[in-house]
C-alpha cells in the first residue's frame, strides 16, 4: 500500500459501478470476529464483529493507511472534526475517528446486532462524543439534509453489490462541508473523471487517494472546487 503522505495517488484503475442493484450479497468470509482501535486514546480497544451478511470490517492494515492519509488532509487537527460513519457495522471506522479526538461522531446502523454491539461499546469507552442512530443509512441521511447538517468527514462503506453507493453518494455530497472529505470502500475503482459514460453520481468528485486491498478499492475523495481542483 501506498503510504506517502505528501502528494495524492492517482487512480491506477477505473471502472464505472453498475447503477443496477442486484438482490445478491457478496460473500466475504471473517477470519477473526474482533478488530482493534489502531490509534488515539483507545488503541488496542478490541471491537466485537457480529457475524453478518455484508459485514466487512476495514482491516487494520487499511484504517492505518486511510487514517495516516486523514491525517495530512487535516493537519491532525481532529478536535475540529464531525464525523458520519454511515454503515456503522462493528464501529471500527467510526470509534477510530473519536479515539483520535474526533469533535463528534455520528453512526448509523441497521442491523439491531450490530447496533447493539456498537451501545456497549460506546458505553464502555464513555464515549460522549459518539452519536447512534438505528435505521435505514439513505433515509437517515435525507433527514440530516433536511435539517441542514454538515460533516467535514464522512465514512461511506455499504454491504456491496446492493446498489448503495449511486443512491446515497448525492446525499454525501449535500451533507459534507465545503471542504469535506468523503472515504468510500466499493467491490470496483470509481471513476469520477468528468468524462463521456461516468454515472451521474460519480461526477463532481475528485479523488485524493486511493488504493486497493484484497478484491476491495478504498478512496477519498473532495467535491470538485470551481478551478477543479481539491482544497
């Protein structure tokens, strides 16, 4: 993986997701049911993973590589930061965000497990900075537009295959400040260069960083400046 810090990685592979839900799930088989916080105050913190269809916890080897690039985007600054992570899952994303100071984080999960998972956890870390909320991550989202929330960061990892990402991604956009960050894990590179056959709701991003583990692609990417060009 791709550690440098010091200028973005340009996407090696692109290919356009289908904006066609399928009803099949992807298999990805757990080989542990327990991650750990990496980094910040509550590092080594072990994390339960309730075995789920969809579920894919991010590996610690990928968290440190994202967390390492959040780091250079905000100049460590994470006291300033409000998080979405809005398919929660085991909170490994969502928790490592608060443990390295994070101003607020805000988790969305609908599957009653795993939600419940994630209460005992933020119970036993006290963690008062966490928001949970229980329900559907597309309508949960419509609401917070409604209201006119804003998030400098928001985690965007959905079950794959299901057509998530097309329908919720416009959301993302309304909902992040004007220079937010927005992490998305896919089962495909995105390709969100302005060009002739990208999907509608892949242009007016451009990307950061990106990489690939395993069969899973990880990006960030930025709403697109009026020069083109990321803050």
């Amino acid at each position: 993986m791709n550690h440098n810090k010091n200028r973005p990685k340009p996407p090696t592979s692109s290919v356009s997701l289908s904006a066609k839900p399928t009803n099949k799930r992807a298999n990805h088989s757990q080989a542990s049911h327990q991650v750990r916080i990496i980094g910040g105050d509550w590092k080594r913190t072990p994390l339960t993973v309730v075995s789920a269809d969809g579920l894919r916890p991010t590996p610690d080897r990928v968290r440190e590589t994202v967390f390492n690039w959040l780091n250079h985007v905000f100049n460590s600054q994470w006291g300033r930061i409000a998080c979405l992570d809005m398919f929660a899952g085991s909170g490994a994303l969502g928790f490592e965000a608060a443990s390295r100071g994070a101003a607020k984080v805000t988790m969305f999960e609908a599957f009653t497990p795993a939600f419940k998972q994630l209460e005992q956890t933020k119970a036993k870390l006290k963690a008062e900075q966490i928001s949970l909320q229980r329900g559907d991550a597309l309508l949960l989202a419509k609401q917070l537009v409604s209201r006119g929330e804003k998030f400098d960061l928001i985690f965007l990892d959905p079950p794959f295959n299901l057509g998530y990402l097309e329908r919720i991604m416009p959301h993302c956009g309304d909902l992040l400040t004007d220079d937010g960050v927005l992490y998305v894990e896919s089962e495909q590179a995105l390709d969100v260069q302005d060009t002739v056959g990208v999907p509608s709701w892949c242009i007016g991003w451009q990307v950061l960083r990106q990489d690939k583990a395993g069969s899973v692609y990880f990006h960030l990417l930025q709403r697109n400046t009026e020069s083109g060009e990321a803050d």
